[in-house]
C-alpha cells in the first residue's frame, strides 16, 4: 500500500483524520437552466456575477494565452442558489420542490421534513424510496449504540496473566492483551503520541512487578468477528485510512507512521515506527544523497512488513508517512510488547492471535472515555473505523454471549427500528455502521423516523450533541454561514463518489423543532450539496404565519 508524506508529528492525526473523510467533492461545469428557479428564490443576478468575472479578469496577468480567454468567455454564469423564508406550509412545500429541481442535471433525490413539534410532514419527495446513504448511516450506528449501552458506558482493554508470577517477577506463562473494542487508544484521547496508550498498559503491567515473561504476548480480539473489512467496500479503498481495517483490539485507528531520518551523504538512511511494534519488520533500501529533496517510497507487504526505498536529502530532516496496517490485532499486541520492552519487561516467546484462557487473572485495565465522547468524534469527524466498532459493540450489548459481527449487529438495528421507532422492516438494509459499503440501504422516512424517536430517548441530549453544526463544527464548519440555519442547525454529513447527504434537526424560525432527511444518489454531487445547503436555512426561516 502506498503512503503519502508530512512532515511534522503533530500533524500525524490531522492527516489520519483528513483520510477518513472520503473523496473530495468536484464541482459540475455544465449549468443548468435558472428557469425553473421559483420567483421566491433569491438568487445573485448574472450582473454582479460578471461584475466579479470582469473584476477578476482585470486582475489576471496581461500576458494570458489564447486559451484561457477563451475558456473565460465561455464559461458559464451559474446563479448562486439561495434559501427562502416560506410562510406557510404551502410556501415551504413550493420552496423546496423549486430547489431540488433547479440545479442538479441527473441522478435520485429523496427527502422529508417532518416537525416533531406537532408530528406533521411538512414535505415528502422519494421519501420511503431505498437510498444510499453514505455516512448518514452513522445515525442508525449511534443511535443503537446508546439505546443497548447508554452515553455512559466505557470499554476496557484489558492485560492478563496466564500463569504465576514468583519473587522474582518471572511470569510463568503468558500475558493477554484482550480488546473489548475501544476505538479510542489513539493521540485523539490518550496524550503522548501514537504510543502513548500502550505505554501507560505497560507501565500499569511493569508496576505490578513483572519484570519477565516466559510465554507469549497473545492478541485477544475475539470480541468481534474475525472479518476485518466489511461486506460492499469496493477494492478501491484498500490503504485509505478512511477505510482501515477493524478488529475488536485496535491502536492508532490502525494507522502506522513510517519516519524516515537521513544519515550522512552516500550512507543509509534511519526508518522508524509510529507507534514502535514488533509486529511488523522492516526493509530499509532508502539512501541518504545530498540536498534537500526526497524521493521515497514507503509500502506495507502482507500484513507483517514494511518495505521503504528511495532517496532522502541530506537537509531534507524527518519525513513521515503513514500507512494502514493489514492485521490490526497483532499490530496492536507488537506495539504492546514494544512498550513492555521499553520498561524492562523480558518476553521470552512469540506475539501471535489467540483467545484469553479460563484460568487469566486481570493484571490491569485502560478504560476509555464515555461512549457520548467516542460518538460525537464519530459523527462530527465521520471516522468509519469508530462506526464499524461501535455497531459491533452495540450487538454484544444486545447480547452479552454474541460476538460483534455484521450480522448480529444488523439484526439488531433492525429489531430497534421495527418495534422501538415504528419503521418499516425493509426500511434499512444494513451491511456496515459506516455507510462506506455501496449495498447499504435506507429510507429517507426512515431516517426521520429515527431522528424523531431519539428525540425523546433518555439518550436524545447525548444523540444530538454529537452532531455537527452548521457554519461551526467540523464537516459543516464552512457550510450555510451567515444563514438561519448557522449555529441553528445540527446534522451529519454523507458523502461519496455517488451520494450527498444531510440528516438531522432544525429550529424554525416559529421556534418549531424540524427533523430532515435529504439523500441524493448521482454524479452531480456538487450542485446536491449547494441544494441542500440552501433548503437547510429556507427549514430555518420556515414560520407557519
């Protein structure tokens, strides 16, 4: 798998975050008609439009080729598409019927507004239609997650001794490192780097006075199923850290950083990894040459080796790449014994998959924070590492005896949706938490029914906080600012290559509390955005006077 580069190590997370929030969207180039605009819309006039083209023109170098003039002149005036203030149900209706039409060229939309205030559709088109929901699937996610654990419950990793421990703090046997499917020993919530949470395990373990194992270290992630890429994720995505691999015993949101130091000139240069394990080894062809510049190529072969080649400058200081590790459960154990290692701590034997015995005694425990925290990162930053994990996490607090998998997760949500929120049972077709996988599928209706019932759920405060706000929070921070709907309106985000989508709630302007729900399934995806950037303020200016 390849890597891309960064620099520095405080922006390890910003570019593991950035890499799971999917493909950028791309603007269309072909405008479509403005005549179906409603006379309600406020649009900016093609005059001021070609004032800032003309503006901006002026600007441009004087030696501009043909070319670009031309293209210039062509280019077509594209109205800005603006939110109305509908008063009255029949003018909301209008307005949003007018927007959907007006700018996309092709593809699905299916959309409802429904006020929880007084339990009334105020709009519906395609809306029991089944879509794609891309990462709007994350509700369904949480909202399971906190109905069969509750905002408060943490979840535990836990490190074992199989065996005595002498005066001497030999450890007679080995020591386990079970996973309870935490997705959070990561620097987002353990401070000190990608290594941080493996070191604090193994100073608890060292502190307890073992100073050798004659065993082995055993990854214990028989939590979940042993599958690690969910079923519908298209071959594509393989190495994107979006993408990464899950397993009940996780580290790093199972990203890891290969640094590369450069020695002198004609000598070799130093790699190293983030975090340290012994689960992987590495092949170090890289040569340090003079200069500043660097040419290196840094791949993970199978699940245990990283292969780096290439060239780094002599001046170029520390390079950083990062890549998705292959089997996350050995990775995380390697990272372990690395740490152990680095306390003092002798291991004898091997580090290897298996499950933790009758006989283990709980030597000592890392808690993670309140799943209201892990979800908020989920829905705010869209992490599908943390979808996949809590949707398996959700099944097992179903059942205690079940093992976290795909399927038990799904007949899950489906009991929920059916008896506890009232959907109907081919509402949701579910093959992952994320809504990566291209055979999701949901209702639109669906979804409001959801947003609807965890409203009123004990767990709503928490269910709500979790998501972003628009022209505040992260995935919506640049999205409908200075609009109604800024500060105002709370919703997650989906998107792919082929879906846009916006679900949540809305406060209009009558003080009426809107849950919506907007799916579109087509190429245009960026002129769906721009269309649900405007309906999401005109719910905002909504008023029934």
């Amino acid at each position: 798998m390849m890597a891309r580069s960064f620099r520095s190590p405080r922006w390890v997370s910003a570019l593991v975050i950035g890499s799971l929030l999917g493909a950028p969207l791309t603007e269309g180039h072909a405008a479509p008609s403005a005549g179906a605009l409603s006379s309600r819309l406020l649009v900016q006039s093609t005059r001021t439009q070609a004032k800032k083209r003309t503006t901006t023109t002026k600007k441009r170098p004087a030696r501009a080729t043909t070319a670009t003039k031309r293209r210039a002149t062509k280019a077509p005036i594209v109205p800005v598409l603006r939110y109305t203030t509908p008063r009255g149900t029949e003018a909301l209706t209008s307005d949003l019927s007018t927007l959907l039409g007006s700018r996309t060229r092709n593809g699905d939309w299916g959309a409802i507004v429904v006020s929880i205030s007084r339990g009334d559709t105020l709009f519906a088109r395609g809306a029991d239609a089944p879509m794609v929901p891309a990462s709007t699937m994350k509700l369904f996610t949480s909202a399971i997650a906190f109905e069969k654990l509750g905002p408060e419950h943490t979840f535990s990793t836990d490190v074992l001794r199989d065996g005595t421990v002498d005066a001497n703090g030999v450890l007679s046997g080995d020591l386990v490192l079970r996973g309870d499917g935490d997705p959070s020993l990561s620097p987002r919530f353990v401070r000190g780097g990608p290594d941080a949470s493996m070191n604090l395990l193994a100073q608890f373990t060292a502190g307890t006075g073992i100073k050798r194992v004659t065993g082995d270290i055993i990854a214990d992630a028989s939590a979940f199923e042993s599958r690690r890429i969910p079923e519908g994720w298209l071959s594509r995505y393989a190495g994107a850290g979006y993408a990464a691999p899950f397993s009940a015993l996780s580290l790093n949101e199972n990203i890891v950083i290969v640094g590369v130091t450069p020695g002198g000139s004609g000598d070799g240069a130093k790699v190293f990894l983030e975090p340290a394990t012994q689960a992987l080894t590495i092949t170090n062809t890289v040569r340090t040459v003079a200069g500043g510049g660097s040419r290196i190529t840094a791949r993970r072969v199978g699940d245990d080796r990283v292969v780096v080649s290439g060239t780094i400058g002599a001046r170029a200081g520390t390079v950083r790449y990062q890549l998705v590790v292959g089997d996350p459960s050995t990775f995380t154990a390697g990272a372990f014994r690395a740490a152990l290692e680095a306390q003092g701590v002798k291991v004898d034997g091997a580090t290897k998959a298996g499950r933790t015995s009758s006989t283990a005694t709980v030597v000592t425990s890392l808690p993670s924070p309140p799943l209201a925290r892990l979800v908020s990162v989920m829905n705010r930053e869209s992490i599908n590492l943390y979808a996949e994990m809590l949707y398996r996490n959700a099944a097992r607090g179903a059942d205690k005896t079940t093992v976290g998998s795909a399927e038990t997760a799904a007949t899950v949500l489906k009991d929920f949706m059916v008896r506890q929120v009232g959907a109907a049972p081919d509402a949701v077709t579910a093959t992952d938490g994320s809504g990566l996988s291209v055979l999701d599928r949901v209702t639109p209706r669906s979804l409001v029914q959801l947003l609807d019932h965890a409203h009123h759920a004990q767990w709503g405060s928490a269910f709500h906080a979790s998501l972003p706000v628009a022209g505040e929070s992260e995935l919506l921070r640049n999205r409908m600012r200075a609009t109604p709907a800024q500060g105002n309106l709370h919703a997650k985000t989906g998107t792919t290559n082929d879906v846009i989508g916006l679900s949540g709630y809305v406060t209009a302007e009558n003080g009426e509390i809107l849950a919506f729900a907007f799916l579109y399934n087509g190429k245009d995806r960026w002129h769906a955005r721009e269309t649900i950037d405007a309906m999401g303020p005109t719910m905002a200016a909504f008023s029934r006077d």
